[in-house]
C-alpha cells in the first residue's frame, strides 16, 4: 500500500509540472505575440513619412529642418516624392549598399532602413542611370507602393514625382514599369558608358509591363526607384522615371495624404490608412489574457487536487478500516483460542433448542461467526466457544425458539 501510495504521490507531481509547464509556455506566446505586436508598430511608425516630415525642404524654410537631419547624418543628401502616394522621405547613400538596408535617414539602428541611392552612383544624379533602394513594406510605407504601379490603372494616373538635391528641386516624369530579377545586371547596371546607354535603354524598355512614350534619350538621366516584389523571391519591382529641370504640379496636394484622387486610377492605389493603433489593443488583450489564463489554472488545478485529496482521504479511511478489522480479528482468535470462521455463506448456527429443531446440539466443535445482513446501527458480535459438549449458551431474551445469529463486526 505504501509504494502504492508513493507512486500515486510522485504521479501528482508530474502531473501538476506538466500543468505548470504548458501554462508558463501558453504565457510566454501570449507575452511574445504582444511584443512582436508592438515590435512591429515600432517599425512601421519609424518608417512613416511622417516621422520625417518635420525635415522636409521647403521654399519657406530654404532648407532650414533639411539642414537639421543632414546635420544628424552627414550622408542624408537628397529628397524623393512620388506625387499621389506616401512615398516622401530623405535620401541617403553609405560606402556600400548594406548600411541603409537597416539603417535610418537619422542614422540610426532600423530594421525599416532608408532609401538610398546606390553606392556606385554620383549625389548629383549626373549618371544615365541612377538607383534608388528602399524596402517593400506594410501600411503604405518606405517603397512599399511601388508594386500598386502594377495596376494600368494606377501607373496611368501618377504620372509625377519631385527630386530635391543640390539646393533645389528637380522633377521627374515616370515613364516605365519592370519586374525584373535581382540578379538582372542588363538593368541593374553602373557607370553605363556613352556607347553603351543606346542598347542599355532598349533593352529596359523590352522588359517593361508599362510604358509611356516620353521621347527619351541616351541624353537623359534616368532613375529607377526598386524594391522587392511579392510575387517571386528574387523579384523587383522597379518605376523608371526621367529627371528633368522642370518642376511638376502635385495634383494629389489637395489631400494631406496624397490619395484623394485614387478614383481615376481604376484599381488604383487604395485609401491611406489611418494610424494603426492595433498594438494597444493587443497588449491590453495579452495583460487580460494572462491573469485569466492564471486564474482558470488554478480553477482547474485546485479541483483536481480536492479531488485527490477526497480520494486519498476515502482510501485512508479504507485502510484504518481494514487494519481495525484485521486487529479485531486477531483480539477474537486471541481471546478465544481458536480460528474464527466466516460462515457468511451457511446456515445460522444452532444450539440446542434455539433453532426449534428437535433435539439439542452444540456447534461439532467448532467456532463459528455468522454475518447477519442487517444495518450498522443492528449488528452485535456473538462468540461461541465449545469444546467436547459444553458451550456457551446464547442469549435468548426471554424468546423461546430464538434463532442465534453471529456476525462480525463491520459488514452489513
């Protein structure tokens, strides 16, 4: 019984670790999903246009706030525009073409990262072919638009953007649309020679989805604004615009955001969103998530351990009760010298004329106990003992013809 027990003990302490351990893991997504929640918010708050806007040259500030970040990075040197979206921030270029991939305009630490214009490439956009990299994100941010000017729709309507470097604005006039590889060096190409942009520029114009006829030349300077592409792994979507000395209305100003006029675009670029303020929420539901995760463990928990104390208190009471009988057992034997016997299945033992049979006799020398199947509150314990013709005469009560029954105590 006791390794019985043990064991059932040791089997209650697995049990509740198990419990503890599923409930501390269950505590630990819910802590995670809300920092990844807010994580993410992070991100995409950093790489908002507006957390630049306040650094955006203006006519009326000639360059003031301009000045401020480039006094925050030195390599901030330039300012893009994409008339109609939230495409607006500063740019940037770093010795290589890794720096910016996680690195901000204010030349910090940002998964976000910048735009920036290829390493190869000269700040005052002198080459034939300048590039410009910024991440493909959510919420309409970094170059994360790029990829609506797949759309004829929207490729048709956003015909303008703005270039701001060298003290002044510059316009520029897109003209082309390209899914091209990553891997593609015909397109992603440096310091094209005079002799080469003749075939460089046919060659972009073979792979265009769209394209407009603007009459462009080998005279020209072209920008190629690229990001990543949802559709393949090592996808880019890439809008090709020229840059010009003359400077385009911005159709889209009426609207803060930029998008108001979206219903020419057939399937154009969607309504900006507003601010999403998705990660309270979901910090408030993980601290509301986690007390009650804590209180249905211990609801749970509580139950089974009443319900193990309950069994193990039935199964004690069991065995005091079985040690108790084992004990009367061996008090009766002691006392009355000799086995005694469960005659549960017998007849009730006679004794002389008790039975009402005719003619006395005593119990053939043996000693006898009888299990009456009555209640608790009826039973009495009856002992015989004989030994060669003489025995203890049952109480009769008065009752003539009384019938002796022996039981044991503890059974009815």
């Amino acid at each position: 019984m006791r390794a019985e027990a043990i064991g059932g003990r040791v089997i209650n302490i697995i049990n509740g670790a198990v419990n503890i351990m599923v409930l501390t893991i269950v505590l630990l997504l819910i802590t995670f999903s809300g920092y990844a929640l807010w994580d993410s918010n992070q991100i995409h708050q950093t790489a908002d246009k507006s957390h630049y806007t306040i650094y955006k040259p203006t006519i009326m500030d000639e360059g003031k706030t301009f000045k401020e970040l480039q006094a925050l990075n030195a390599e901030v040197f330039a300012w893009l525009t994409v008339y109609g979206t939230n495409i607006d921030y500063p740019v940037t270029q770093g010795q290589d073409n890794m720096k910016y991939v996680n690195t901000n305009a204010e030349g910090l630490y940002s998964l976000s990262g910048s735009i920036f214009l290829d390493a190869d490439d000269n700040k005052d956009f002198s080459g034939f072919i300048n590039i410009l990299y910024g991440h493909h994100m959510a919420k309409q941010t970094m170059f994360g638009e790029i990829g609506y000017f797949a759309d004829r729709g929207m490729f048709d309507s956003h015909l303008f953007g703005n270039l701001y470097f060298n003290g002044k604005d510059h316009g520029i006039e897109f003209f082309a649309f390209i899914h091209a590889d990553a891997y593609d060096s015909t397109i992603f190409a440096a310091n094209i020679k005079n002799t080469q942009r003749r075939a460089y520029l046919d060659n972009l114009l073979k792979k265009t989805l769209f394209q407009r006829d603007i009459k462009v030349t080998t005279d020209d300077r072209i920008v190629l604004l690229s990001t990543c592409s949802a559709a393949s792994t090592n996808g880019r979507d890439i809008l090709v615009g020229r840059i010009t000395n003359d400077i385009y209305t911005n159709f889209f100003a009426s609207n803060d955001t930029g998008n108001d006029r979206n219903a020419l675009a057939a399937g154009g670029l969607p309504a900006p969103q507003a601010r999403d303020t998705g990660w309270p929420k979901g910090i408030i539901v993980c601290l509301v998530l986690m007390p009650l995760s804590l209180s249905i463990y211990r609801i749970i928990y509580h139950k089974k351990r009443s319900r193990r104390k309950r069994a193990r208190s039935r199964n004690t009471s069991q065995r005091k009760m079985n040690n108790y009988e084992k004990k009367i057992t061996a008090r009766r034997r002691d006392s009355y010298g000799g086995p005694v016997l469960d005659l549960s299945d017998r007849q009730p033992a006679c004794h002389g004329s008790v039975c009402g049979g005719s003619g006395g006799s005593h119990f053939n020398g043996e000693a006898g106990v009888y299990q009456n199947r009555v209640s608790r509150t009826a039973q009495r314990d009856f002992y015989l003992q004989t030994d060669s013709g003489s025995g203890v005469q049952p109480h009769a009560g008065g009752q003539q013809n009384e019938r002796l029954y022996l039981y044991r105590y503890g059974n009815g």
